[in-house]
C-alpha cells in the first residue's frame, strides 16, 4: 500500500477538518442540562434524602444475568445434522470401483488382484488376494457392502469424533424439508457402523474373508449425518436474543429509597437506571470525559458520512476546497438555528431552518446531495438530548426532504412559490400524522402547520437573498446565473449583434441545436445554450476575418499567407478566452471557446499552403484546443460544424441534411476530437437524431404565395427599374 506523501495529508485534512469543528459547534452550541440527577450510591451506603421516581422507567438486566439467561434458553436448542447425500454416494461409487477393478484382474491371478486392489487404494493381503479370486467370494464380498450401507450409510451414520463432542442429549435429523427428533444414543456412529459390518459379513466361517470385509468397510466408510452448525447457532442465538432486557418496571411516585436508609443491592439498582433514563431524555449530562467525547464522537461520525459521500460520489465537490467551506458553513448555520429553537422555542422543532439548507443544496448542487445533507443534518439535530421527547428528527426529515424535491430547477421566481405551497404541504402531512398517532387536539397540528409555512417562506426568501453570495464563494453556475448571461442586452451578447451580426445568427442558431439535443441526452441544455452564445465571442476582435460576416466587398484573407490567416482565425480562441476573462464569465461557459473546436485542423488554409508549396507545420493550422471534456461542449463541436457545413448545401432534404450529419460526425470521431468527452456511441447517435429532427423543421419546402397577395414565388424577379 502507498504511503500518503504530506501533500496529501494536507489535502485531505483541509477538507475533513471541518467535521470535528461542525462537531463541536453542535456541542457548544445545544443546551444541556445537568441537576437533579439521580445519586449513584453503593449498596450498604446511607441515603442523604429520598429519592422518588419522577416517571416510570424500566430496570434492566445486568449482562451477567442476561448472559446467563440467554445461555439457557440456548442450550435447549437441539442440534442439526443432515443426511449428506454425496457422501453416501461417493462410498458406494468407490466400492464399485474397487470391486470393477479386481474383476478385471480376477483372470490373471492373485498377484494382478493384489496389484488392482493397491491401485484401488486398499492394500491387501496375498491370501486376500487368492480369497477374492473366487468369483463366488467376490460377489457375496460385493453383496456384503452393498447391504452394510443400505443399513448404515443411507439411514444416517455420524463419524466418532462428532458424537463425542456432542453433549446435546436429543439431535434433529434433517432429510431434506424432514425433520426427525431423536436421542443421541439412537444415532448412529462409526463403532456401531463396525458393529452392524460384523453383523453382516458375508462369510463368517472364513477367518481370512471376514478380515476383508470389516476391512473393506473400514475403507470406504463416509460419515453421511454432518453436523449443520451454522443452521444450529442461527437458532441458537435467535433464542439468545429473544431474552428479555427488561427485569421490572418502576411506576411513576414509587420510592426508591428514603432519607436516611441503609441502600440495598435492589435499591442501588434502581437508582443506576434512573440516572441512565435521565441521561437518555438529556435531563442530566455527565461531566466525566465520556460524557464530553461521546457527543463529539456522535456527531462528527454522522457528519462523516457527507464527507465520505463527497470523496466518492461528489469528487467535483470535494475537490473543491471552496465549496466544501460552503458546505460546513451551511451546516453550521443549521446546527445554530436549531440551537436557538432549542434554547427559546424547543417545543416547535418545525422552525429549525433545515429546509434553507435543502434549497440552497439543492439549488447549487442537485437534488441528491441536498436530500443526504438533509438526513445528515436531521440526524445530528435529533440526537441532541434537549429534543429526545420532541418529534424534531421527524420533522427535520420531512422539512428537509420535500425543501429539496421542491425545487429541482429554479429558473423563475415562481419556482420559489411553489416550493413554499410543496413544503408547507409536507409540514402539514407531517404533523397530521404525529397528530394522528399521538392523540394531538387539530388545534396544536394546525399551529405546527402554520409553522412550518412559515419556515418554508423564510427559507425561500433567504434563499433567494443569498445565492448570489453563495454562486460567487463557490463558483457555482446556477441556473439563474445562466438565465442572466443569456440576457440579449449582455455587453458581449450586444456588442456581437452589433458588430458580427453574422456569428451572433450564428450562435443562434446552433444554440437552439444544441440545447434540443443536450436535453435529449440527459445534459444541461440551458448551458448548452448559453455555452454556445459565448463561443465565439472572441470574433469580436477581428470580425471581418471571418466569412458569415463578410459582406460583398473584398475578403481581408486574400492579403495574407495561409499560415497568417490560419494564425487569425486560432486569435479568436485566445482572444474569446480574454474577453470572457474581462467579462467574468463562469468556467463552464468559458470552456465552450476553446473546446467546441477541440485540437481540429484548419483545414482551409492548411489546404492553401499546401497548394502555394509552403512547408507547412501542422500544428500551425491546429486549434489550441483542449479537446470537449463535457457533453455540452462535445455537442456543441458537433452542431457547431453542422450549422456551418448546412449552409453551403443546396436542396436540404431531409436525407440530405441526415447524409451531412452522418459524415460529419463520423470525420469528429475518427479525428479523436470525443475521446475526452463523457459521451458514449449511443449518445451521439441521440444528438445526430436530434440535429435531423431540428434541422428538418427549419429547412422544410415552403409553398409559393400570389403575387396579386403580395407573396413572392419561386419564379419572382423584381420589376425593371426597382
């Protein structure tokens, strides 16, 4: 195993140093209570004062009793032991190989017998060997097995060693779903197979053929009853755990022990599950070590599980110490407004402010990692003691989880109206229910309820207030900020329509293509959109060098050399990445100027230099790239080439427009220009699907309309002199 190097460490720890300090955070900052705890007093000490239970609770067993106890119950289990099958037949194949072996050598005397029964694995003697040259011998010898295991073997035998162990006085025998209970004395076991094997010899009168045959049972004996020890302990420790914990019960008003009196072993007893049952409803808090490491403990290994779940499932997150920041920080403004409902309003856990974490969650990541957050946070905030007699886990859970179903895309304000009406929804299903199972008056559902609207409402709203702060900590592209870049009157988004009208239609364009096939293939289409607006913004610098925005005049590219024309048109790239630079635009956005043309060549002016006979470096008429490295960007590339390519093509037909695609995408694959981008072969037919489909629709045949209407036909030629 690699050792970590100490920049690891420091990678990991600068991210993972937040869960203790959520964890302490959680601990200072929830009340805990510490009086009237019950007195642990030793048996044979003096009781200062009497000590009445304040509520019934119950007094378990110690784990010596319950040890006992369980230990009892599962003695009385009895032990399992199969009929093994296979070992049954495994002895009579072997028998049968070893009897099929001496017949075969029977015709050429007793030291070829000797020699086929070594061979067979049993060593005989050589007045064995002349015995079983007697077919006659051979076949009662035969025989003799045969019905020693049809006595013994297939009825059930267990091996010697087994049966000594065993100590249960009853055993179940087990064929198949049969069950049979028996004692230990009437199974069978290896000395009484030998007993059974004398029983039966085949030739008593015969010293040397009795000899053989014990032998050969000896040999080929297998064990065919097998103990099932797993199957007896699964019984055995479902007995153990069927044990009752509780001893008695102690009743509300009983007293444990007077002022003055002498403490007995029972009354000790009490009082330590007194002091237990304070400890667990929070109403006392121990001031040892255990009681300052416990909580912390507790706490930071819940909160782990959101830190484990972003090293594995969100690496994009984790990676990203800024935003794992944002994430503690969000935490811990939860754990605070839940310590403040539990300092002044413990009795409403419906105001903890777990669903403006949901929201935010979800608003910035996805809907996934806001429900776990979610849980998480619910989980530290339930556990706390000051909450043990209040439904706030329940609660926080289902404020929690419908916040973050509420608002899978938030691209309009009303979103953020119709997460409020679904959380105030959830928050009413949610008390109607504790109502309803705990006899609660329609009153007390309705205030929490209400509540919990409220809640709803303010988280929304604080949502709304906050994001921008939080999109600009964490340089996360949100919806909304792209909702804002696609904005027409953006400076860039203006200054193209303006200055290179012919890319700005451009971009147009493809970015319908692209959004319609990003969503086809499960991708972000807004940002393909908004991607596509930007990606060749950098045509602003130099315009005219570039043929959708060319007028009738002269092109500015027939004054230069092939290899200063391709260096134009690379300029476009760096300069686009400058200006998005300038312009602040997100990383995601940014990326579709370099990466919609990949590595690709500049075929156009590569093509001219080769002709003009210059020698020309390849990578002069390359693209800087980098290659697509996300689906959005790879579809951009490829509705990138398509827009254009479709714009030289006569009679767009449906077959045609499927030809161009086809051709296109195929030259991308075979270029290596996908190989970066998360996309397999079935997406990409997907998006040339798409493309069809959309391009189909805008170059569709359209019919001629009069004249005398004032339409224009196909034969139409303005009149002399217009």
């Amino acid at each position: 195993m690699k050792r970590p190097s100490r920049r690891d460490v420091a990678y990991h720890a600068v991210r993972w140093i937040w869960v203790p300090v959520l964890a302490a955070v959680a601990y200072l900052a929830f009340p805990r209570a510490a009086s009237d705890v019950a007195p642990l007093l030793e048996p044979g000490a003096v009781a200062e004062h009497d000590v009445i239970a304040p509520f019934s609770f119950v007094v378990n067993k110690s784990d010596d009793e319950l040890s006992h106890e369980a230990e009892a119950l599962a003695a009385t289990a009895k032990p399992i032991y199969e009929f093994d099958q296979r070992g049954n037949d495994s002895a009579t194949t072997a028998v049968g190989a070893f009897f099929a072996a001496v017949n075969a050598a029977a015709g050429h005397g007793a030291v070829a017998i000797r020699q086929a029964a070594v061979q067979a694995g049993v060593p005989i003697t050589a007045a064995e060997a002349e015995y079983l040259g007697s077919g006659k011998a051979r076949r009662r010898m035969a025989d003799g097995m045969s019905a020693l295991f049809f006595q013994t073997l297939a009825q059930g035998v267990a091996s010697t060693r087994q049966m000594q162990q065993e100590t249960a006085p009853e055993l179940i025998v087990r064929r198949g779903s049969l069950e049979t209970s028996l004692t230990r004395d009437h199974v069978l076991a290896y000395p009484q197979y030998l007993l059974r094997a004398r029983s039966l010899s085949p030739d008593p009168s015969s010293s040397v053929g009795d000899g053989l045959f014990l032998k050969l049972a000896g040999h080929f004996f297998r064990p065919t009853l097998i103990l099932n020890a797993a199957e007896t302990e699964r019984r055995r420790d479902d007995l153990r755990k069927s044990v009752d914990r509780n001893k008695y019960v102690v009743r509300a008003g009983d007293r444990i022990v007077g002022a003055h009196e002498i403490v007995t072993s029972d009354a000790a007893e009490r009082l330590t599950a007194l002091h237990q049952e304070l400890l667990r409803r929070g109403s006392a808090t121990s001031g040892s070590w255990r009681g300052v490491v416990g909580p912390l403990l507790r706490d930071g290994l819940v909160l782990a599980i959101f830190w484990v779940l972003m090293l594995f499932y969100r690496r994009e997150t984790y990676y990203d110490a800024r935003q794992v920041a944002f994430v503690a920080f969000l935490f811990a403004a939860v754990i605070g407004g839940a310590a403040a409902v539990a300092r002044f309003a413990p009795e409403h856990p419906e105001l903890i402010p777990l669903p403006f974490a949901a929201i935010m969650l979800t608003v910035l990541f996805n809907g996934r990692v806001s429900m776990v957050g979610a849980l998480i946070l619910s989980t530290v905030i339930g556990s706390q003691p000051v909450f043990h007699d209040t439904p706030a886990l329940f609660l926080c859970m289902v404020g929690g989880v419908t916040a973050a179903l509420s608002v899978r895309s938030l691209r309009r304000r009303s979103h953020l109206y119709a997460a409020v009406l679904v959380m105030a929804g959830g928050f009413l299903a949610g008390s109607v229910a504790l109502g309803l199972a705990g006899g609660w008056p329609w009153a007390a559902v309705g205030v929490r309820a209400v509540w919990g609207m409220a809640n709803g409402l303010v988280s929304a709203s604080l949502t709304s207030l906050l994001l921008p702060i939080a999109e600009s900590f964490t340089h996360i592209t949100t919806d909304l900020r792209l909702l804002e870049l696609s904005d027409p009157s953006r400076p860039l988004l203006k200054r193209m329509s303006l200055e290179a009208p012919g890319t700005y239609a451009h971009s147009i364009a493809m970015a319908n293509l692209v959004e319609a096939a990003c969503n086809r293939v499960g991708a972000n289409g807004l940002l393909g959109r908004v991607g596509c607006y930007y990606h060749d913004v950098g045509k602003l610098t130099h315009p005219q060098f570039f043929v959708e925005n060319q007028g009738r005049g002269g092109n500015p590219h027939d004054r230069l050399s092939p290899r200063q024309s391709a260096e134009m048109i690379r300029q476009h790239v760096t300069d686009g990445l400058a200006l998005a630079a300038e312009a602040r635009l997100p990383d995601v956005v940014a990326a579709f100027i370099p990466e919609h043309h990949g590595t690709s060549e500049i075929s156009y002016f590569l093509e001219r230099a080769k002709k003009q006979g210059e020698i020309a470096n390849r990578d002069e008429f390359r693209y800087p790239g980098p290659k697509p490295r996300s689906i959005e960007t790879a579809v951009a590339m490829l509705a990138d080439s398509v827009e254009a390519a479709l714009r030289v093509l006569d009679d767009l037909t449906p077959q045609r427009i499927e030809e161009a695609i086809e051709h296109i995408a195929r030259q991308k694959i075979a270029a290596g220009q996908l190989d970066d981008a998360p996309m397999t072969m079935r997406q990409i037919d997907d998006v040339k699907a798409e493309f069809v489909r959309v391009l189909s629709g805008m170059h569709h045949h359209r019919i001629d309309y009069p004249e005398s209407s004032g339409g224009i036909t196909a034969t139409w030629q303005p009149a002399a002199g217009a």
